[in-house]
C-alpha cells in the first residue's frame, strides 16, 4: 500500500476517533461520573446496540491509529529492509490482535456472558 | 596553537568601538574517521575585523597555524554551497557569517549534523546529491527537444513565483543537517530533496509530477516530516523547504491538482 494511502488512513482515523471519543465523554455527562461506572451502567450501555457499535468503531479507528504512529515511530528509528518488513507486519498483527481481544469483550459483554 | 581566555568585558567593549582588530578564539573540530583519530578541537587565536567572515577566519589558521585543517569552500559568496558547517551550534555557510554578528569571543566550528564527516569540516555530500538527482531535478515533457520549430514554453509572472524561491537552492546542504528527521532516519529523503520535487512539480512547464509524487510517496518520503521547520531556518537563500513539504503533501492528499 503507497504510504499517501496509509497516511490518509491514519489522519481520518485519528479525526474520527476524536470525534467520537468526544460523544463517549459527553455520554459520561448524561449522568453523574460516578454512576455512569457503577457496573448495571456500564453492562447497559453494552446492551445498546447503537453504543456498543460506537465502542466498536472506536477500538478500531484507536488501535489503526496508534499501531500505525507506533510502526513510523519505530521505522524512524533504524532502517533496514527485514526490520521495516518486521516492523510493518508486526504492527498489523498487533492491530488485529487488540481489535479481536476488545472486539470479544464488547461481543461478550452486550450478549451478557460475563 | 594557544588556548587563550575571553576578553575581559571593559577590553570586550573598547575593542568594539575602536577599528583595532579584536582577537577571537576559533575552535575547530577535527577528527579523521579513516584514520580512527577520534573527534578533538583545536583552538586558535584569530586577530578579526568587524567584516571578517568565519571562513576567512578558518582560513587565516590554513595560512599561519595549521594548514592541515580540511574545510571545503570554493566561491566565498554564498553562491557554491561548499562551505556550508555548524557555527557556534548553527548551521550556516561559513563565508556568509561573519564573525561580528555571532556576538560571541568563543567560535566553535563543527561538521554538519546528518553527514559521514570525510575530515575535520569537511562531509561527504554522496546522499544528498544522490536523493537531488532521485527527485529528477529537471524539466520532463515530451516537446522538450529544442527543434527548429520550438517555442519558448512561455509563463505568467504567477507561474513563476511558484517555484522560484526554490529554484534559489545551492544544495549546500544545511536544511538537511538542521532536519531532526534526518538525525534518526538515514534513508530519509530530506527537506533539500523534497523541496526540489516540489520545485518542478510545481512548474507549469513540466509534466513529471506523477513520476515525482511515487518517488516521494515511500516510507522514507515525504510523511516522515515532523514540520519542524528548522530547514527554513537555516537556508541562507532564503529558501522554505518546510513549506515545499507541506504544499507537496497537499497534491498526495488530493488538496491540490
């Protein structure tokens, strides 16, 4: 993939995730901080679909974003074409790793297996 | 070769108002990485007028102390870009300083940052030559031929000023030396490189702009500018590679056509 594309896959991600970050804080302010932790709270925002899908989307646009600025951290750090290579496919991995890992918690929570 | 201590400030500010030659202490980093000579200073004192330039500086220590210190210059009018080294910290050209505005009884010179040093001041500019000639720096068209039928590709003054100022790039190398990027990522291409893409991709006349952006759009390119801005800083052409960086990124984000 030409690096313009990755690049514009990691700016859109970050301003989606700022933006719907934002709608997660602000959904904390529809009650008192305290409650919206309280565990019946939080199970229930699970339940909701249209929320669970918000966590969701948010997992993911976080973990591409974060795992790619990761990967151009490491890659501007030492050069070499098995490290690049390493580098790009372990961050892909990771990537996949943690949306899998929180995909099954959102998955199991909004299901109700605890 | 002395080591010699700063003027007292009452001297410090009679020699500044007499026309007597003030004395400085110019410190010149020397090493010789093929030898394995392991990087030292040596110091000088160096009688300097209010006009007198660090390369000339330099060159007084060739002709009276030393004259084994490497330093590569040529026109001594900041138009060659060969004697471009860091000054006091800074990169700048050395025959474009002058010793009077560094403010300073103490010179330091040293090799530019981001280069493999060949000896004492003088680096070896193989990659940035290298990455200029990668970026094509030249007018691509297929009509390029001058025939007897030619026309002069004609441009408004607005089509020029485009480009201009980056046409005004001795490849002196300082913007790559000032570039924090290029401290860490040895294959990157660099402000001087990227900004030369952008003078030609920018000029009406030529019709390489596809074959440029794939060369800049790497994992070395482009996106691995932090937009410091510290190449723009030290241009002593006046030249604004940061800014070359970001209106090229506009054409690889669609922003531009």
């Amino acid at each position: 993939m030409r690096e313009s594309i990755i690049m514009k896959i990691h700016y859109g991600t970050a301003l989606g995730a700022v933006a719907l970050v934002a709608v997660h804080i602000l959904m904390r302010m529809s009650q008192k901080f305290s409650d919206s932790l309280q565990y019946q709270n939080v199970i229930t925002n699970y339940h909701f679909l249209p929320y669970a899908l918000m966590l969701e989307a948010i997992l993911i646009l976080l973990s591409v974003h974060g795992f790619n600025g990761l990967r151009v951290i490491l890659l501007e750090l030492k050069q070499g074409s098995t490290y690049e290579k390493m580098i790009n496919y372990g961050s892909l991995a990771a990537m996949a790793i943690l949306i899998a890992y929180g995909s099954r918690t959102i998955l199991m929570a909004g299901m109700g297996v605890s | 070769m002395a080591v010699v201590e700063a003027p007292k400030p009452s001297e410090e500010s009679n020699t500044k108002t007499s026309s007597q030659p003030n004395t400085i202490t110019l410190r010149i980093a020397r090493s010789n990485p093929s030898e394995g000579q392991e990087p030292s200073f040596s110091e000088f004192q160096i009688p300097v007028q209010k006009w007198t330039t660090v390369l000339e500086a330099i060159l007084y220590v060739k002709q009276n102390f030393d004259h084994s210190v490497a330093v590569r210059y040529s026109c001594r009018q900041a138009s060659c870009g060969s004697c471009g080294m860091k000054i006091n910290g800074r990169p700048a050209l050395a025959c474009y300083t002058k010793v009077s505005e560094l403010n300073s009884n103490v010179i330091t010179v040293e090799p530019m940052n981001n280069f493999p040093i060949i000896r004492d001041l003088a680096v070896d500019f193989k990659q940035l030559i290298s990455n200029h000639k990668k970026m094509k720096p030249f007018i691509i068209r297929e009509d390029s031929e001058v025939t007897p039928e030619s026309k002069e590709f004609i441009q408004t003054p607005q089509d020029l000023e485009k480009f201009l100022q980056f046409s005004y790039c001795i490849k002196c190398g300082l913007c790559n030396s000032a570039c924090p990027t290029m401290a860490t990522d040895t294959s990157f291409i660099g402000p001087q490189g990227l900004a030369q893409a952008y003078r030609y991709v920018a000029d009406n006349r030529d019709k390489g702009k596809d074959d440029r952006l794939k060369i800049v759009d790497d994992s070395h390119g482009i996106w691995r500018c932090h937009f410091a801005g510290s190449c723009s800083q030290v241009c002593p052409k006046g030249v604004d590679p940061a800014m070359a960086i970001q209106l090229l990124r506009g054409y690889l984000l669609g922003f531009r056509k």
